[in-house]
C-alpha cells in the first residue's frame, strides 16, 4: 500500500472521528487504524490537514479522498465506511453527525444505498 493511499485512509478516519471532536474512545479507535496500515506518520498528516482549518476540513477532505480514491474499486471504500461505522458502533455509539458525513461521502463515491444497508444491518 502506498503513502497516498495510507493518507486517503487515513484522512477518512480521521475527518469522521474529528467531526464533533475526537474524544479519547475516537483517538484510540485512530491508532489502532494506524497501526493495523501502518501509517503512523500519515494519520499525524491527516490531523494536521484538519487542523489547518475545522470549518472547511470537510470539503477540502472531500475534494482531496475523491482525488485519493479515484481508481479504487467501490467495494473497497464501501470497506474503509464499514470499518469506521463498526467501530464507532462498537465504543457504545455514533452520532447523527458521524452518520451524516459518512453518507455524505458514500453518495460522492456512488455507494449511498450501499453504506445504508451496512448501516442497517450492524446492530
């Protein structure tokens, strides 16, 4: 796996977990993303890409993925959604926030009935 393909993944994860604020659970669930891709270094980059500006991370996050992404196979991003949605869904909750930017995201990358039936189906 490459750097930028680390970065996209990692960028994902972290965009959803900082949507409201990362807490202690969210930051933990981050370094475990990191060490299961190794990409330590590149999840640094991804919060530091957010904290250059909170109020718009979201579409520049989303500009940059959709850049990142282009040439994977939707069943993989539909994959990276999955695992965040576990595990939120796992630490006891995800909120309207969360779900919302990841539908956002499912809907640019096509796959908005495709998340929702994951969604639907890990309870």
């Amino acid at each position: 796996m490459d750097q930028s393909l680390k970065r996209g993944i990692m960028l994902l994860n972290s965009l959803i977990y900082h949507y409201h604020g990362l807490d202690p659970d969210e930051e933990e669930l981050l370094k475990l993303t990191a060490t299961k891709y190794d990409a330590h270094e590149e999840m640094l980059w991804a919060n530091s890409f957010i904290a250059e500006d909170y109020i718009s991370a979201f579409e520049r996050s989303r500009i940059l993925l959709k850049s990142i992404f282009k040439d994977l196979a939707g069943d993989q991003l539909l994959e990276y959604l999955r695992e965040i949605w576990v595990g939120n869904y796992d630490k006891g909750y995800v909120t309207e926030m969360e779900t919302t930017a990841m539908r956002h995201l499912a809907k640019d990358w096509g796959l908005q009935e495709s998340f929702e039936k994951i969604v639907t189906s890990e309870k």
